[in-house]
C-alpha cells in the first residue's frame, strides 16, 4: 500500500484496463468544439490519419479548448483547429511559408517548430525568443524552409503540450525523395492523462514514485534468494534502500494514469493505415510522448529505418526501436499479409499505445502481451564500472561516498574545464563535477560512465529481437563541416529524485546563467549523466552531430536520448546567432529545471 491514499481522490474510479486501453471511439467530441476549420483550399483529409493534413505555403492555427473523451469521462483538452493531433502541416524545402496562430485560449499559449532551422524570433520559446502569444492575439511566424523529412511542432508554454497541443510536419525535398514508398504514414505517439498536469506535477513532488506500480514485492524477493541466494539477494535490496532508489524508476508516470495515443486513438480505437500486400509503406513515426519513451515494432514484419530525426539514414533493418520524447523514426515496411499491429509499448511496461495496418478497414492482428519490466542494472546505476562488475566505486551518492568536490571544476557559463585544441581528436573521457553538483539538488554522480552508444537500453538489451541502437545509425552525406572542434564543454545531466528537482550541473533554470557558444565556432558539447533515467536532450536552432567515443561522425540530430550513466559527445556549428533554449523532453524535467538557455554571439 503506497502512503498518502489522499492523493488517489483525483483520479477517476475507472477499471486499469479502461485506462491502458481507452475507448473504441475515445477522442475529440466532434461537433461541440467552437473552433472552425481554415477555410482555404489547401486544407484535405488523408486516409488513415485521425488529424487533418494542411498543405501549401500559408497556414492558419487556432488555438483553443475542445472537449475530448479518451477514458469515460469528458475533459478539456488544448487544441490547434480543434483536433488531436493538431493538423499535419505538409511544405515543401525550399519555401517561404507563413504561419497565423491564433489563441482563443484565456492564457498565453505558444508553437516551437521542433527541428526546424531558422532564425531564433521564429522558433517560439517564451521568455527565450519572444514573449509567447497573448489571449485574443495573432502572432505571425514566417521562414523560409531549409530542410526537407519528418518533424513537428508543439507549445512551449506550461503543460498545453501534455493536453493535446501538438502536430507533426512533413517537408518534401525539393529534389525529390530519394526514398520511395507508395504508401505514406504519419504515426503520432503520445501519452493523455484526465488528471491536471500541475496535479500530477505536485504528487511527484511529495512522492517521485507515485506512479510506480512496478515496486520490487515479496515475490521479487524469493525469487532473488532461489536464483542468488538470501545473502545476495538481501544485499540487493539493502543497496537499492540505502540509495533511496528504485531499481525500476524507469518512467515517472505510467498507465496507472495515462492512456496511450497512436494519432489521436486509444488501443481499443485501434487507428488503421491500409495498404495493398507487395507495397512499400512509410511509416513516419513521431514521439510526442510528454513523458513517456515508446519501444516500437511490427510483430511479423521488419521495419528498415530510413531517416532519423528528419535527416536521412544508412537504411538499417530492425525488428524494434525505442523512440523517446522529441525523436522521430522514419521506416520503411512491406505487408503482405491482410493485418499487422503496430505496437508500442511504455518503457516501463504498464501499457502501449496501438495501431494496425491492413489490406481494408476493420482487421485487426493479435496485440502482443506487455514485455516483462526489467530493473535498472549496475551499468545503469554506476557506469563503465557497473558494467565490468564492480562495487560502488562508479558512483558518488549522497553520503554514502566519499566527498570528492576537491576534484570538481568550477561551472563557467554552464561548461565544465575544456581540454585545448590539440587534446580533442576524440571526446574526453575524464569527468569533470562542476562544485555546483555538490548540492540538495543532486543526489547522485556518475565518476566512471560509459561512452558505449550499441545498448538498446533497459528492458531491451537480448530480448531476442533485433533493436536499433544509436550505433546503428549513419546519416547520408556525413558531417557539415569538416572542421574538428576547437573547443569542448561538458554539462552534466542532475537530479534528486526523492525531491523531484532535475537540473544541468545541479542548477536548475532560474539559478543557472547561459551557456555561451561563439558565432561561427565549431564546438564539441558532452552531456554525462549522473541520473538513472534516459533523457531525450533537444538543442533548439542547430544540428547536434552525434559522434562515436572515438570521435568519429554518427548521425546528425536534433534530440538525443543519453541514458543514465552514459556520457555522449556531439559536435555543433555555432552558426545562428540569437537566444536559444537547451533542455529534457521529458516536460515535466524541463518544468521541474533541466533548462537552460544558449547564447550564440
């Protein structure tokens, strides 16, 4: 029995299944929403797609409450044209495209074109870019489109994003795609809870694991002591009490209150792409999971990853990927027989959200049964050291370690001490603490990481399926620029999870200063993360050029997800001068203060 029952009052008194699954017909209430559809002639229905598809060079966006139904009881959800997703927005490279957003809301509202390139007044961070978008007003963007692949768009003001506000953008090369489909899929992954997101904010507050139902149990246990032994597996535990931590902290919100979407659908309304058996079919698969990562897969048929984060890839073939908050995968499949599930399931494998494709409406396949949840292993707690088999010896953790501040450089501008030119033919590997990690808001330090990027990650690692990694991917065409980094920086990825505060170098937004990138330089940045949670890290306004451990160029990207105890290096252009925001997908870290702002000059 979890304390504090009090909290339970606001959730609505419905069976697990209704929340896991949802209703057949859960979504919008057509036809009670006040909003109008843009009347201009670019605007088509596409089959298969819950959201509207708008196409052209202009654009008009209203932002406005809408009714919505996804579990048996009716709530307000934070619309654009009032649907969920928001309309797909189809340009082409090489445009200028002008985009009205209009806000019917009572409270100031926003849109981030998350991965587009373009200048910093355009890119829609409140407080960081502009003011945001006041009741009753309309605000302008307009930019010329320089890139072509899969993105989307989102607000960036308070938790509208968790109740509905996002869509997805889709860019055709002005060349042509040089990936060939007949079919054309947009797949929007995203998680909807009746609670208030502040609700939901506050109860992490008072409990972090408030949503964990997947709690070590007396079973566990027995099942430890047969497998290891008592000794050992009271060891276990002990270590795991000690830490106050949990070995399966590995998402801090679950099914327990969320439903998971596929464009708009609960599982049981089961949203239907159709295809005819020999076709290639694109499936562009768009993480807007607040808070949530989503492992992917297609049970009978392999998927052959072909762009990433709208760049285009090596083509990979996998049964499975895990997509986190921010990413997008774009895959290649061919069916031919007359159903296949399209399943993706929680990281921490309380529910999915799912789909199907089919050769007519009204097919279904089997839904795989939920993964069994694997706990955090020592490489995950402690690093390079955890993998190797070693004792706490990776990691500093409250006071239980020996205080190592001594060692730790001074934060300068939210950077580490940065080794000169010549050192940087590949990433450092030697930690640097900034002091301002010794502090209530971080309760843990990784002192050995792992720099590997070929581990799928918990819950994934020799499932008997083959898994994309981050090693897996190659972008076409190589780096930007073929400079070597003339300088490096390291911020590390903090938290404390019994206080539920997450931050960069144990600063959160509000305490931290800028971090300083010099116009035109090439630079290498490294996120190390001292936490036990994955973090999808997303750099507004420029490419992070993702590299291996030993400096060489991996895939150019705009969100990449660094796993607890990992260290991960990226090169970036310093090429757009302006106010940019640099941060955790995860909202609810970004809100809690893994935020900063970047300064091109």
């Amino acid at each position: 029995m979890k304390p504090y029952p009090s909290l339970y009052l606001s959730t609505p008194d419905l069976p697990r299944r209704r929340f896991v699954q949802g209703l057949v017909a859960g979504g919008v209430l057509l036809g009670l929403s006040s909003i109008a559809k843009p009347g201009w002639a670019g605007a088509v229905e596409r089959a298969g797609s819950s959201a509207p598809v708008l196409t052209g060079t202009e654009f008009d966006l209203v932002v406005a409450e809408s009714p919505v139904n996804f579990t048996g009881n009716p709530r307000m959800a934070t619309t654009i044209n009032g649907s969920i997703p928001a309309p797909t927005l189809r340009m082409r490279e090489g445009d200028t495209v002008t985009i009205r957003v209009t806000n019917k809301l009572r409270v100031s509202t926003s849109v981030h074109w998350h991965g587009i390139i373009l200048p910093y007044q355009m890119d829609g961070v409140p407080g960081i870019s502009y003011k945001g978008i006041a009741p009753g007003e309309t605000f302008t963007y307009r930019f010329k489109v320089g890139q072509s692949g899969t993105y989307w768009y989102h607000s960036h003001s308070g938790f509208q994003e968790q109740t509905g506000m996002y869509g997805a953008i889709v860019i055709e090369p002005a060349a042509g795609d040089r990936i060939r489909a007949d079919r054309d899929y947009v797949v929007q992954l995203s998680d909807w809870t009746d609670e208030d997101p502040m609700r939901v904010l506050s109860k992490l507050k008072v409990q972090s694991d408030y949503y964990n139902f997947n709690e070590p149990t007396a079973p566990d246990f027995f099942r430890d002591v047969s497998r290891n032994g008592f000794r050992a597996a009271l060891d276990k535990r002990k270590m795991w009490n000690e830490m106050r931590m949990s070995p399966t902290d590995l998402a801090d919100i679950s099914a327990y209150t969320y439903t998971y979407l596929m464009n708009g659908n609960a599982p049981d309304g089961n949203w239907t792409g159709l295809f005819r058996p020999g076709e290639r079919v694109r499936l562009r698969f768009v993480s807007s999971g607040t808070q949530s990562f989503f492992d992917v897969r297609i049970p009978g048929l392999k998927m052959s990853v072909v762009q990433t984060d709208g760049q285009d890839v090596e083509p990979v073939t996998v049964d499975e990927f895990r997509c986190g908050p921010g990413e997008t995968y774009d895959v290649i499949v061919e069916p031919r027989d007359d159903a296949y599930t399209i399943f993706a399931q929680s990281m921490d494998r309380t529910g999915y959200a799912r789909g199907t494709l089919a050769v007519r409406e009204g097919l279904s396949a089997a839904v795989p049964s939920l993964d069994k949840v694997e706990w955090l292993s020592m490489a995950d707690m402690m690093g390079a050291m955890g993998a190797m088999g070693g004792g706490m010896g990776g990691m500093s953790h409250g006071g239980m370690a020996m205080d190592h501040s001594k060692h730790a450089m001074p934060e300068m501008q939210g950077m580490q001490g940065m080794p000169m030119a010549g050192e940087m033919a590949v990433p450092s590997s030697k930690v640097r603490h900034a002091k301002t990690e010794y502090g209530p808001s971080t309760d843990m330090r990784v002192d050995m990481p792992r720099m590997n990027l070929d581990d799928p990650g918990i819950g994934l690692r020799n499932n008997g399926r083959r898994v994309l990694t981050l090693a897996d991917l190659h972008t076409i065409g190589g780096p930007l620029d073929s400079r070597g980094p003339e300088r490096e920086i390291e911020l590390h990825l903090t938290g404390n999870m019994e206080r539920y505060t997450w931050s960069l170098d144990g600063l959160e937004f509000g305490k931290s200063t800028p971090v300083h990138f010099r116009h035109g330089e090439r630079l290498r940045v490294i996120l190390h993360n001292d936490t036990m949670m994955t973090h999808p890290m997303h750099l507004h306004g420029m490419w992070s050029e993702m590299e291996s451990p030993d400096g060489h160029f991996q895939a150019r990207r705009h969100t990449i997800p660094v796993q607890p105890a990992q260290r991960i290096s990226f090169l970036v252009n310093a090429d757009a001068p302006g106010r940019w925001a640099w941060h955790c997908h995860l909202l609810y870290h970004m809100d809690a203060g893994m935020f900063r702002e970047v300064v091109v000059a």
